[in-house]
C-alpha cells in the first residue's frame, strides 16, 4: 500500500511515546540485559526494575515458581539504591534512543519524595511510576490499599516533580477504582494496572513453601482476565491514560487491553518467555490498524465499551 | 546471546530417563563455551510457561549443531523429550559464564586440572573436556565421574574419550569403585597434582568439592543452577547466596563461579 | 500391603465424611447429571449449584470464556428456586449414599434465613453452605467485603438451623481474614475458601466483552496460586476446618491444598476437564499416605506451615 | 454417556482447514444416534484447559470407531486436527439429543425428509442421513448442502451418497447452483412435499430456515451451537435462549432443538 502508515504514538502526560508498548518494570532489568536481543529503539518507553533509597539485597530465594500458565516472583525489590542506579545503570541505558521510565518504591511518603527529586534532577529518566502494590516486602501495598493514602502520596511527589507522574495500582483489594479516583485526583497523569496478584505455591515433596518469602506475586496469561477486567472498571471511571499490563503474551493481547481501555501497554512475563514479544507486539498493533485502515491506534482505546 | 529458531535432528534415549537432543543451532553452536546453556523454549501452549536451562553438553561448531543431554524430570523436560523431530524448538543462547580455561588470566599456571561430575553435571563437563583437549597448549586431564549406579553414568564414554584419565565410581558399586565421587576425589587431591577442579552435579556434592578444594588450596569452579525467569539477567529470579552477603544471579553472573565465591552455609540451608 | 487402610475420613462441624473431596458448587449441578460417568457414592460429598428463594433464569449468553489455564463463568445463579430443587431435583440426589451440601444464595439477610429454614427442614441436605461472594450478580459480593455484614448474615443462619454451617469466601478482597475470622466467630463451622476471581475477556474480532455480563468469574488452574495464598493465611487465623478450591486438577493439586491448611478440598472446573477428577484424587491422596506410612490424611493438614 | 480413551487411528485433510480424524471409541460408537456430540480433551496440558464439543459424523459402529469432521478455527481445533496418528484421546460421549426420527413419537407422519445443511454443517447430517438410509421404513430423503465456494463443501460425497436426491448450491457459483442453501429451500419448500426439515449450519442460516419452515408450517429440528464448559447438562454455561422465555442448554436439552423452542429474536440479537 502507498497509504501512510497508521499512527502509533501515544500521550502520556506531557510524555509523548513513538508506540504504546512498554516494558514492564522488573521484567526487563535495566534495559541493557535485552540489549544484544532486542532492539530496545524500537519500544515505547523502558520502564525499570523498581528503585529504592537505598540498596536492598532482596529475599531469600528460590524467588520464584512456575503456575499453570503463570508464574509466582518474590524478588523483594533487590536494586543498587537510587545513587547507584543513576550513576552505574542509566547512563549506559540513557545512551539508547528510547525514554525511559523509572519506577519507585519507597517505604514511607518521604521516601517516595526523595527518590522522585533525585531522578527528576538526574536528567535521564521521562516519567515516573510510583510502585504502591508490590506484593513481595512488607508493607508494599500498604498505599495501594487506601484511597487516602494513594492521594497523600501522589500529591507529594506531585508537588516535588515536573516529569509526568504515573501511579501502579495493585489487584489485591476489593474495589480498585477509588485507589485510581484517589491517584488521578492527587495529580498522576496517567495509571498502570495491574501489579501482581498475591499468590503461593507449595512444594509438595518438601512440605513447604515453592518460594522463599512463602507468598509471592502472581504474573503472565493466569492473570489476564483480572487485568482487563480492572482497566475496564477504571477506565469507565477516570480520564488520564491507562498502562495496562498482566499477561500480555502478543498483540491480540495487547489489543483487548487496548479495546478495554488502556491507551498504553507493558509487557512483563511474556519477555522471558519470548524476549523479542514486545518488538513483535509493536509489529502486529501496526499490522491490525494497517487491516482495519485506522489511521491511528488511538481509536481504538476502550472502544468495547460502547 | 541470539534468539534462534533450531530444528530437533534427533532425540535418543541414552539411559532410563535422560536423552540427548540434537539441534540446528548454527548461531549458537559458533559462539558457545563450555559451562554455558540454552533457554528453551517449550512448545505450543503457556502451560508449562517459562523457558527450561537446559547447558550444552557439545556444540558442534562444524556442522552448526548442538547436543543437549537432557533429564526428564518433571513437566517441561518430559515434554521436551517428546518434541517430534523435526520441531522448530525457540532457543536463547549462549547464555552464562563459561569456564575459565587453564593458560587464561585467571588460571595462567594451571598444567593440570581435574573435572568431578555427578550424574547429569556430566554435560558441561563432556564440552568442557573438548575444550581442553582442543587447546594448542594441552593441560592433562582427570575426570572424575559418579553416580548412584551404573545405569545413570549418563554419556560416560563421551566423557571418557576426552579425558587423559578416567575415574569411575557408583553409589551401589555397579561400575567402577563403590562410593562417591568425592572419596576418589580425595585421593586426587592427596596427590596434589591438581592445579584447578572443575565440577558440576548435585549440590550437596559440590558443596563438598568445594569445601575439600578450599581445604587443599585448590582453585574450584563449579556449575551452578537454580530456578530462572529470564535468564538474561534482568529480573533476579535465579538468586543465590553469594559469599559476603547479598546474592549472585546464576543466569549472568554464573552458571560457573568460582566456589569462594558463594556462601555455601546458606545455600545448604535454602535445600 | 496388608496394613490397614488410611484413614480418609474429615470432620466439618458435626458432619463427618468418608473422604476430603467434595464437588464445587455450580461445577457439579444437582450431582446426577454426572451419575452415569461418576460413581457419587465415593466422593466425600456432593456440594450442589447455588440455591435461591425465588427460580433465576440467569444471565444472558455467552456465559463462559477460556483463558489461559483457567475460564469464565457467568451463570448468574440460574436455579429452579428452592421449592423447586427440594421437590425436583434432591430427591434423586438423595437415592445415593452421599451427603449433599446446600449452596446458598440470597440477597438479604432474610432470604438466606428463608433458605436455611427450608433447606434444613427438608432433611435431605447434610450441610448449608452460605454463598456469600458470587461475582457474577449485582450484590453478590456485598457480604463478603465486609467483616461486620458477613458477621450478621452467618449469626442470623446460626439460629435458624443446626445443619454444620459452612461459609464461602471471595478473593476479590484487600484482605481475606477478617472475613474469615467474622464467620467463624458468628458461628461458621467450617469455610470455603475461595470463589471465583472477578475478571473479563474481550472478543477482539467483535470488538466487546466476550462474555454477555460483561465481567465472570475466574476459576480453574490459573487462579490455584492465589486460592493456596487464601487458604495459608486463614489458616493462620481460624481454628475450624478449611475446605480448599480454587484449580484443583489432580491429587497433587489437592495435597498442596492439605499441606497449607485445608481439611478438605473441593473440586470445580476440574470436573469440566475430567469427569473423573474427584474419584481420581481420591485415590491419589489414599495412595500418597500409604505410600509415606500415614495412618491418616488428616496428619497432613497444614504441615507447611511448620 | 462414557469417558473412553480412543487412539487416533487416521487424520485426513479433506478441505482447506478442514480434516476428517477416525478414532478408535467403541463403546462410544455403539451408543451415539444422529445429531449427538462427543466432548473432547485436547491433550497435554491446562492451556487451553476445556474439552472441545465436536458432532458425530460417522460411527462405525461394526469396527467400533467414530469419524469427526473438524475445522481448525482456533487454537483447541488446530491442536486437535495436529495430533500424532496414534494419541490416545480422552471422548465423553455420546452427548446431548438425537434428531427425532421419522416413524417416532414426534414424526410418526414423516415420509419425505429435507436435510439442510451449510458448510461444517453438513457432519450431524451426514450421519441422519445414514440413519434414515438404514431404518426399515425408508424415508425418502432429500439433501441440500450450500457453502461459500466450491472447496467448502466438505466431505459432500459422503452426504450426497446416502440421500435420494441432492442439490448443491455455492455463494460464488464455483459448484451447483449459485445462491444460499436457503433460496433452494425456498423452492423445495414451495413443492410441499417435505414433512419435516434437519438442518444444521450458522446460526443465521439456521434462523432463517426455521422461519421459513415456521411459514411454511413443516417441522424443523436444527443442531445448535453453543460455548460449553461439563458438556453434560451440569454448569449451565451453554444456554441459549428458549421461545417464551428463560434458556435451555445446548449439551442437554439439545444440541438438536425443535426450532420453535428457541427464541431466535434474542438469539440473533447476541450474536
Ligand atoms: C544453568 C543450568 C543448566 C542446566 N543444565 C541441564 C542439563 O544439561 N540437562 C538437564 O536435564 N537439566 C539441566 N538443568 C536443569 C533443568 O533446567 C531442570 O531439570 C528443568 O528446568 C526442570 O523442568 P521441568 O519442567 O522438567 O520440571 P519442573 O519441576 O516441573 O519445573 C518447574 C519449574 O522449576 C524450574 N526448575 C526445576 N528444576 C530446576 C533446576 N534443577 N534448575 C533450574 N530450574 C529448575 C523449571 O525450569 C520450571 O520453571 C540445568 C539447570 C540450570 C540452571
Ligand atoms: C454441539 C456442537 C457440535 C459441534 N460440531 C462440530 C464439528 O462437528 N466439527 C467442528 O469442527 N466443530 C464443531 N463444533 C464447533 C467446535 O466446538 C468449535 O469450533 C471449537 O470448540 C473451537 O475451539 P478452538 O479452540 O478451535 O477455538 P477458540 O475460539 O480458541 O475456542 C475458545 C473457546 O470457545 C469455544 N468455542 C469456540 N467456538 C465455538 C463453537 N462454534 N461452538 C462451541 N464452542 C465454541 C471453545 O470450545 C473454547 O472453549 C461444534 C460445536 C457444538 C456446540
Ligand atoms: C520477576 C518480576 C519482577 C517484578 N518487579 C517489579 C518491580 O520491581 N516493580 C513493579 O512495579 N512491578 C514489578 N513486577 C510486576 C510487573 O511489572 C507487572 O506489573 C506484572 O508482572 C504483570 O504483568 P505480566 O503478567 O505481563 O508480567 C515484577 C514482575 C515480575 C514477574
Ligand atoms: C460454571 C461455574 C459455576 C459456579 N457456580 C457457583 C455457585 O453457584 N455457587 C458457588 O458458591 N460457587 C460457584 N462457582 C465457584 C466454584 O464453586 C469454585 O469456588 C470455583 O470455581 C473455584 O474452583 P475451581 O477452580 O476448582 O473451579 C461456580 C464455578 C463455575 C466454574
Ligand atoms: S533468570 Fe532472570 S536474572 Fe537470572
Ligand atoms: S455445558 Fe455445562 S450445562 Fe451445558
């Protein structure tokens, strides 16, 4: 076809992306790992391993056990620390022409704060994701599991950064749409759902837990359905642009995220299982809109709603 | 490290439960080193879902082919046992560290080493023993092999045929000496010709290797495994404790490390 | 062998069953649908589709969805109302030597009190499980999100019936033990642990919900994790018996279920799969204690946790 | 109703995308009548998890097998049509209602018969039409098969051998008539002589016969369609919306429906 080609890019924010296929945070390292694979200028963003004040070795292992179409990881947030994060990690990612995402953890609002100013100011980094939903340490899902607290936090890393804010809600409460009513309300620009479900497995020939950190979080296809059925509660509920992710495999997956309202995607597990997935993703949202003559893939967000 | 698509040439039963693969791997046969491994893919379905470590046991550079010694001993390796040949299997590879080699920087003096395998930890060994073998400067080679019976010395003779000598031993005294690889293993070190040990197996069994080596002043390297998501180093599943706290990724930092380099007390209390 | 037999048998409340393994309400009808491929009378009970006051035609087609590893289901409590099932459909049921466990579902206090009246007067029914946290009609989570409601309904069934007293819970909330700990001070028996998983899938070549509720419930393999990390942490905090579902394919699926703390399990979607699922873990869990020298299953419950 | 082990004794691709597999399923073959279905489990693993409902096409009830015709729409299909010669595959069978037959309580006036089938359609009818070929009292049976083009008139010989008359009709005119299998119902219909029509085929189609035989005042019996999880009448997924309200279950009270006891508004409304 001589056509032009259909639109890709996606807003978040004041963040413009050239694709709206994403790495998942803690799926995808520091971006680097992939690099001899995957042709990291062709994805939308690069979203990190989480970030903490400082270094954390992470939980005992083992870290993680297969499921039936899914799999359990307590990594417990193992990472150099921020300062070593941004000088030993990002320049050498910085280096591709890709934004990159950081992602945050932090165990109190000041901490939060902290780490938002040291990678605003680093000058690497094109958004930011607050994790308030990670299963594997204490206290991890503390935020995500209030409304009042989501909005206390986001407000303060609001008030401390310019870079587009993106909250990562959690799937483990009975009713996520407020945590996003909360976060949207606070200042974030855009939502990420899902982080991982709470699950474990045992070991039966040891009599014990499959993990290390006895639960641990659930991620890949197994957990698509819950996925998709919370960014269609929070899309019928919110405005900003939603990141979806939980079990996104190809790009018929990425498309019912897309059709259930989410304008952007991440894949997470389906790296490990296939590293070139989220290269092929892109690939196959371009081949559908191409099909349907869309001029965009804008169109297409959360249109079975109607 | 590629992504390749590899036809299964072949798939033969060498003993109760273990087979050895054959693979068109051109890409990753040109680029291996003894001690690393694939990620393989399993096919058709997301259940079983992640990718099995499976290490090469020979690559034939020549003909782009690899050999993988496989045990079957849950879902995804039954499963990859019984691929019909002809499959396109998705491997990632080479991935890992490999064995340091004798005349490297590491090992600049070693003349004589010793390769201690315990059943399956034959396969990195059996690529490893070619490597040595096929270097200009050759360093003699011991190779220790055990196993609880003779039916499981899986692939002894490509071992053997590598190896300038060749010790046996089976649990059950089936072949070779009765006991362990570790009793003849002590009789080696006796004679203090070792200048390096290169082991793979069970952990328990390596634990003692290592623990006999750091004894003995030797300088050990083993293979290490441990459950992986990415095996490319990005997501920190296949932690283990490494010796000063904190811990090591079996996938980039290992599969070989050197043995003082993990905390063995706290890896034998995660077993 | 010629040593005795394990022994088998669980007690839930006043209720003992010859075996742990008890079909899953909704997945096993009114039990004789399955007569003719499965013999009834070796399970340890049969759990029949949910009951209502009034009949329920249900919601509209489709009703299920695959995904991976796992399906969808929105029946939306179809039943012939409980006159119906006490004048039709038990008394079949009840020509088999099994315990028949009523599964109940009301939408006030009052009708789950009219339920327990009837279904206790009828004599046929072994023991009343109280269906408070079906996804798939408007209210039927309601119960099961709240300790203070769950509380109140379960006291209210407590006086009306002496029938062992079970209490289904819901996964879909931010934490399950106060749940758990409200019915079981209220005078729970026993509890079920867990329902479905809220989630959704869309018909991407139609571009809408791929089920006519729009959002189902989850069940099979893909949600086990989860259901294991409910049952561990219940466990944990209630003294009574746990009956555990939630993917349980095979006996080894059942023994994670017993090693992290249930007495009994429950077997749903398996059936779909394979008719003989129940009959067949069964055996699986009797062989499993000869082999390791049990002179009971019951030695086994819970043992991960040591 | 039995759960059978049945070996994969041939898998024959008899159209694009479509292939004729014969198992082995004696006891299974003994028992089906025309219009019932076996609920079969696509091996291996949990992903996909549910059986997959497929209508008997044939039993051969002497040799004790059953020939299904499949078509790969997804990924359940495809798996299936894929299997090694030789799996045994595990059937509960057979399900559901039969066609009533002429002669019988329903149909004891029946002399002339219509089978109309579309496309994939045409497996149930095939073996109706087998039936009605074989009863004492033979009814005079007239078959009608439509598909879009010529190459999706799948296993029409089989269908065409055992009607007493036969008429084509394809959407593009590569075979028959050019037209919809219901324009050459119009004219059969308009004869009169037909006392009561089988159909199988889209749901559209089958929408449209029954409202022609609705007219026409001729009894119409059509195999249904529905997604299905016990297949044996337990779980209520496969329900379908009946005539004057409430649903009834396509694996137990049908798949074969007399058309008026659906409600075709609702049902057309949902698709
Ligand atoms: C570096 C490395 C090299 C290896 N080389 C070989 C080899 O040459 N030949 C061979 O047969 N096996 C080898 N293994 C072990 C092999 O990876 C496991 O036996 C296999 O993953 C088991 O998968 P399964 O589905 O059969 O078993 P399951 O127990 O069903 O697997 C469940 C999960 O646990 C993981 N897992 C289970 N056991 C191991 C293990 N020992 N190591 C890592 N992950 C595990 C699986 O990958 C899977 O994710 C190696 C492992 C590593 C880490
Ligand atoms: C009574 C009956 C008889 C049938 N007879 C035949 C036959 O003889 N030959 C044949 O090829 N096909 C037949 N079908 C259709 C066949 O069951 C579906 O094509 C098949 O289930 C699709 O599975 P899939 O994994 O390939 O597709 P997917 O779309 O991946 O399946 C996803 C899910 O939807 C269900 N599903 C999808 N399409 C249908 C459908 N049309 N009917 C019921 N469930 C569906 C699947 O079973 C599965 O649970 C029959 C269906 C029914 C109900
Ligand atoms: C190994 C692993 C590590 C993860 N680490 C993080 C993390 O550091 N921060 C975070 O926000 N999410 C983390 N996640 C969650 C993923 O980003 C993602 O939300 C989740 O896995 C669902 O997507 P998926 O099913 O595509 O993997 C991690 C997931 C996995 C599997
Ligand atoms: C088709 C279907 C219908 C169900 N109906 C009911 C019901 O009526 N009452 C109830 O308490 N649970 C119902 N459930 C939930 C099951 O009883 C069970 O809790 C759940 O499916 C998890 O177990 P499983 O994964 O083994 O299926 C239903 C589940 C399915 C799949
Ligand atoms: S397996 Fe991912 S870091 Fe090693
Ligand atoms: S499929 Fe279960 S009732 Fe029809």
């Amino acid at each position: 076809m001589t056509s032009e080609r259909p639109d890709m890019s996606v807003q978040l924010g004041s963040l413009r992306l050239r694709n709206p296929v994403m790495t998942a945070s803690g799926t995808f390292g520091f971006g680097v790992e992939y690099a001899e694979c995957v042709d990291l200028e062709r994805l939308g963003a690069v979203v990190i391993k989480a970030v903490t004040v400082e270094p954390r070795i992470g939980n005992r292992p083992p870290r993680i056990a297969e499921t039936a179409a899914g799999m359990l990881n307590a990594i417990g947030l193992q990472n150099p620390g921020v300062d070593a994060v941004i000088a030993e990690k990002l320049p050498e990612l910085a280096s591709y022409d890709v934004p990159i995402i950081a992602n945050l953890a932090g165990e109190s609002v000041a901490e939060y704060v902290q780490l938002a100013e040291r990678l605003t100011a680093c000058g690497y980094v094109a958004a930011l994701e607050l994790n308030i939903s990670c299963p594997n340490v204490s206290h991890g899902m503390m935020f995500s599991s209030s409304p009042e607290l989501t909005g206390e936090l986001v407000a303060a890393v609001r008030r401390v950064t310019d870079l587009p804010l993106i909250t990562k809600l959690s799937p483990n409460v009975t009713d996520i749409v407020p945590m996003a009513v909360a976060a949207v309300e606070a200042g974030s620009d855009a939502l990420s759902l899902i982080n991982t479900l709470l699950g474990m497995s045992i070991d039966v020939a040891r009599r014990r837990p499959m993990v290390g950190n006895i639960t641990a979080g659930l991620s890949g296809p197994a957990i698509k359905p819950v996925a998709l059925r919370c960014v269609w509660q929070v899309y019928e509920a919110v405005q900003v642009p939603l990141i979806g992710m939980g079990g996104i495999m190809d790009s018929h997956d990425a498309l019912q995220f897309i059709m259930a309202g989410a304008s952007a995607v991440a894949v997470g597990t389906a790296s490990f299982v296939n590293p070139a997935a989220s290269v092929e993703i892109i690939g196959g949202l371009e081949q559908y809109c191409c099909d349907h003559d869309l001029c965009g893939i804008g169109s297409l967000v959360g249109v079975a709603h109607s | 490290m590629v992504q390749e698509k590899c036809r299964l040439l072949s798939s033969e039963q060498v003993a109760p439960g273990h087979w050895v693969l054959r693979l068109a791997a051109p890409a990753i046969a040109s680029f291996a080193r003894a001690g690393q491994f694939v990620h393989v893919r399993i096919p058709t379905t997301y259940d079983p879902l992640l990718r099995r470590p499976i290490s090469i046991m020979l690559p034939e550079a020549r003909q782009g082919n690899l050999r993988l010694l496989t045990c079957a001993v849950g879902r995804g390796t039954r499963m990859l046992v019984e691929t019909p040949i002809g499959t396109e299997l998705d491997l990632l590879g080479p991935l890992g560290t490999a064995f340091p080699l004798p005349g490297g920087p590491e090992l600049s003096e070693a003349k004589e080493v010793l390769l201690v395998a315990g059943g399956m930890g034959v396969a990195p060994l059996v690529f490893l023993a070619d490597t040595l073998r096929g270097m200009d400067h050759h360093a003699y080679v011991r190779g220790l092999f055990g196993a609880a019976t003779e039916d499981l010395l899986v692939s002894w003779t490509e071992f053997a045929a590598r190896c300038d000598e060749f010790y046996v031993s089976t649990e059950d005294g089936s072949a070779g000496e009765q006991g362990r690889v570790t009793d003849t293993l002590v009789a080696q070190l006796e004679r203090g010709q070792a200048d390096v040990v290169y082991t793979c197996g069970p952990i328990a069994m390596m634990a003692q290797v290592a623990q006999m080596c750091h004894d003995a002043g030797v300088a050990c390297y083993c293979s290490f495994e441990q459950r992986m998501g990415c095996g490319v180093g990005a997501c920190l599943s296949c932690a283990v404790p490494a010796a000063g706290g904190g811990y090591v990724r079996v996938c980039r930092d290992g599969p070989v490390f050197a043995a003082d380099r993990l905390d063995w007390e706290a890896i034998l209390d995660d077993i």
